[in-house]
C-alpha cells in the first residue's frame, strides 16, 4: 500500500485529462493533446506469489497515439527500485502491447537528480536494460507563487506544492494557494485538491504551517467532499485487495465480475465480499448467488 503522501501525488494524474493535458503543455512533455484517460489495474501479479504493483497506471489516449503511463511517487534514492519499475515496464508492455512510459514524482532535487540518472541493469561488465525515467520534480515543476496562477491551474498548483515540499519556496507556494482559494467559491474540484495537498506535504515540515492555514482561513474546505475523498479512497483499496486476493487464491474473475466489483462504492459491500473472498471457490459465491 502507498503511504498517503504517494497517494496524493499519483492521484493528481488520475484526475482528469485536462489536467494531465495542461501539464503536458506547461511541463513541455514531448507527448501530443490527451483526449482520454483510464486508470488501469495496478495489481501486476502474475501466477507465482509475489506482490508487485504500481502506484497508477493511466491509459492514456491522444490526438496522435496511444500509451501507458506509470506513475511512481520517490520520496528518497532507492536503489531497489529500478528492478521493480523495470519489471512494471516491461510487463505491461508485454501484456497491453502498447509503448510505456515510467513516471518518477520527486520530492527534492537530491531525490530527481538519483531518478534522472540512466539505470543500469545486469551484469557489471553487460548492461541488459537502461531505464530512462521521465522525473517531475522541482527541477521542472515551476514554483506557483503567484495567486492568479493559482486560481487558472489548481491542479498545476497542487503539483508544485507537493514537488517542492521540502524546499525553501514551498513557505510561498502555500501563501499563493491559500489566498487564489479564499478568492474561489468552494466546490468539489477545490476540496479535492486541498485535500491532496495536505496529504502530499504531510510527511514535511511545510505540514505544519498547511494545517495552520487550514484552521484560520480553510476550515471551510473541511466538508461533505473532503470526506467523501476519503471514502473513496479506501473503497478502492479494498477492490485492490479483493482482486488480488482473489487472483492468489486461483478464483477464477471474469471481465464482467471485475467491472462489477470496481463499480461498487458501498464500502459494507465491498467488506462482505473481502471476507468472503478468503473462502469462496468462484465469484458466484462470492457475490451470494
């Protein structure tokens, strides 16, 4: 499971496709106008046991092509983890049959400069595979400290927030969203992003002064919406969990079943079916009928 800080930051791609489009303009990504998107399962486990998932993966459709984009959130250098995107990479290729692209979301500068650096992998004397990331960071992500950039590009704002969260102008950033949101009637898209902010910075000093905002001049934001983001948040990770226990246990899931258990949101439900799953023998069982 990703820790609510990674949480906010691959939730920001799962949005909506203006938002990836816009970024795909400011950020200068050399990939044409999205017209779609459609997150993908993130669960890559195959038959034997072990674990492997990803953060996001978005089917992204555009003006000219079709790709996969995989979202990672690095918070530090790890260097565990070119092998695990190497494997992400390459086996949705092999199942999807469609280009792929590794996104890296950084925190800091030292984290982008460890993920912009080709990896290596194989034999010290062979080099099998380079991966080549693209990495957002706050190396490319501009610093939003001007409130009327805020108010035309919420989600651009919130990237730049969790971005530069332990940088010296995450203090600027923060003041510039605070006042474009006092300017901006409260709706479901704002709530969404300050909640994502305040999940992305929260593993950073810059926590502190959010949540000081959020008590003297946003505690309007802490509505019905905010809530609901957070209830949606865990029904999908307990879809997550079914389909995967589900696949470990060898039951077999048609398409149909599986979009029924992604299109459920009643969380009671979706408790019942996790425990079932852990003895049912087919998902006939599992849905009771």
């Amino acid at each position: 499971m990703v820790t609510s800080s990674h949480e906010a930051m691959h939730r920001i791609f799962q949005h909506d496709a203006a938002a990836i489009a816009h970024a795909f303009v400011v950020l200068d990504l050399p990939f044409a106008k999205p017209t779609a998107v459609e997150q993908v399962c993130v669960d890559l486990t195959e038959t034997a046991p072990v674990e492997r998932r990803a953060d996001t993966v978005l089917d992204i459709t555009t003006v000219d092509d079709r790709f996969l984009m995989v979202v990672e959130a690095q918070s530090a250098p790890d260097d565990s983890r070119p092998d695990a995107w190497s494997y992400y990479v390459t086996f949705l290729r092999n199942k999807y049959r469609l280009p792929v692209i590794l996104v890296v979301v950084c925190h800091d500068h030292s984290t982008a400069r460890w993920a912009d650096a080709p990896m290596a992998i194989g034999h010290t004397s062979w080099t099998t595979i380079t991966l080549h990331p693209l990495v957002l960071g706050p190396h490319n992500v501009p610093a939003i400290t001007d409130p009327a950039v805020v108010a035309q590009d919420l989600p651009l704002a919130a990237l730049s927030a969790v971005t530069h969260a332990r940088e010296n102008d995450i203090g600027a950033i923060l003041e510039a969203i605070v006042t474009a949101l006092r300017r901006m009637d409260g709706n479901e898209a704002t709530e969404f992003y300050v909640e994502l902010i305040e999940q992305g910075i929260s593993h950073t000093e810059a926590a502190e002064t959010w949540r000081k905002y959020m008590t003297a001049d946003l505690s309007f934001f802490r509505s019905e919406s905010a809530q609901k983001l957070r209830e949606q948040g865990r029904a999908e990770g307990r879809i997550q969990d079914l389909l995967m226990i589900l696949q470990h246990r060898g039951v077999a899931v048609s398409d149909a079943a599986a979009d029924r258990i992604r299109a459920c949101d009643d969380e009671a439900q979706l408790t019942t079916w996790l425990r079932r799953s852990l003895d049912v023998s087919s998902v006939d069982q599992l849905f009771g009928e």
